[in-house]
C-alpha cells in the first residue's frame, strides 16, 4: 500500500471516529434529558477509559452513561493498576481552588503579628468545630485569615452570619463571638448582605458542604480542624 493511500484511509478512518463520538454525545444529551427530566443541565460529555461508558458532568458532579443515553451509573471507577479512584480525581479538579482568585473581599478578615502567612477558611457561625479551630488559631503568628461566611447549619446561622457581615469591625465581633460568645450587635439601617450569597455560592461550586474548610495560599484544601502545632508546620 502507497504511503498516500494509507494516509487518506487514516484519515477517513480517524473522520468517522470523530463523526461517531459527536453523534454518541448528542444521544446522551438528548436521551438523558428525555428520560431524566429532573436532571441538571448536563455541561460536558466525555469518554472515560472504560469502553462504552461515557462521563456525564453537571457543575461539579458527575454520572456515567452508556452510548446512547439508556443505562445511568453512579459510582466510582477505579482503575486497578494505577490503583486511583479515577471520579474523585475527577471530582478533586472539577472542585479545586485557585487561591489567588479567590474573592477576598467577600471575606472577614483579621490578622495577628505580621499578617504575612495567608489562611482562607469557610464557616458557620454556629460550627462548634469552627469555635474549636478558632481557638487554635490564637496561638499561630504572623497569620491573616479571611474567613468566608457560609450559613449551612440552619436555626439563626443566616441572621447570626448577616449580624457579623454587617458589624463596622466585623473581624473583632466574629472572633469575640466564636471565642468569648458575645452577641453579634443587631444589624441597624442598611446593609448589603449579598457577599453572604455569594459565599454560599462559592462553597457550592468548590464542593463545601461541612465547615471548617481550610484553604491555603498553594491552593490545597482540608476539610476539618488542625492543632496550633500542624497549622504552623503547614503554613
């Protein structure tokens, strides 16, 4: 067989792969929306290692789907040899934090020393496990901290977060409230409550659903609390 000839066979051949993936994935979307009307808008479709099986993304979750939309999986694929849980390194990159886009002005802020070792924490105001952290935190120096007001925990959290958002120096009533249980002052007259929202948000597309949620300036994330100790090792 001529070089030429072989390269117009390549061709057509590798023209129909691609003709045929385009056509898989609109089936997909076009079966799945069908048959699970409840679903969320689908962003992406796209082959994963196992054949015929097909990923199926809304924001930051993730389904499987046979060729042609009829079969749905939920679950986790595992690849054996490399020994990874291939749907939460998936899951992990849809849902990873690029620190320095973070919008920090949405933020409560306070600083101890110098301020130049860099803290991002989600919370609730109610977190027992976020009270707890607090306390940890007052033996680390030279530390800034933005913490991201997300009221998830239900009862007073939102009017509590809004108290807090709206206070003149909200850093001082958020750590006097978290580490002494002073009262959050009433919020009086106007205020622009909406960063809360935005949080909520935030936490949403990054997959936060418990606090504390610890974010570091090299972008690496820990949900939970951390000793004084380990903090200072980290950071």
């Amino acid at each position: 067989m001529s070089a030429g000839r072989f390269f117009v066979i390549f061709g057509l051949v590798a023209s129909c792969l691609v003709a045929n993936a385009f056509a898989d994935e609109a089936a997909i979307r076009k079966n799945l929306a069908a048959r699970l009307p409840s679903l969320a808008p689908i962003d992406e479709v796209t082959k994963t290692p196992v054949n015929g099986l097909w990923e199926v993304r809304m924001g930051t979750e993730v389904i499987y789907s046979d060729d042609q939309g009829s079969f749905v999986v939920e679950g986790n694929i595992i690849d054996l040899q490399k020994q990874l849980n291939l749907t939460q390194d998936r899951i992990a990159k849809l849902t990873a934090f690029d620190f320095a886009k973070l919008p920090l002005k949405d933020a409560v802020v306070w600083k101890q020393g110098t301020g130049a070792r860099k803290l991002v924490v989600f919370a609730d105001p109610n977190c027992t496990y976020c009270k707890h952290f607090e306390k940890e935190l007052n033996s680390v120096k030279d530390i800034t901290v933005y913490t991201f007001l997300i009221p998830i925990l239900g009862g007073d959290s939102p009017e509590k977060s809004k108290a807090i958002w709206c206070a003149k120096d909200n850093g001082k009533v958020w750590r006097n409230w978290m580490l002494d249980g002073a009262t959050p002052p009433v919020v009086t007259g106007a205020c622009d409550a909406s960063a809360l929202d935005r949080n909520l948000a935030l936490g949403q597309k990054h997959g936060v659903n418990g606090t504390p949620m610890l974010v570091f300036a090299d972008s690496k994330r820990m949900a939970g609390i951390m000793s004084a100790t380990e903090l200072n090792q980290k950071l």
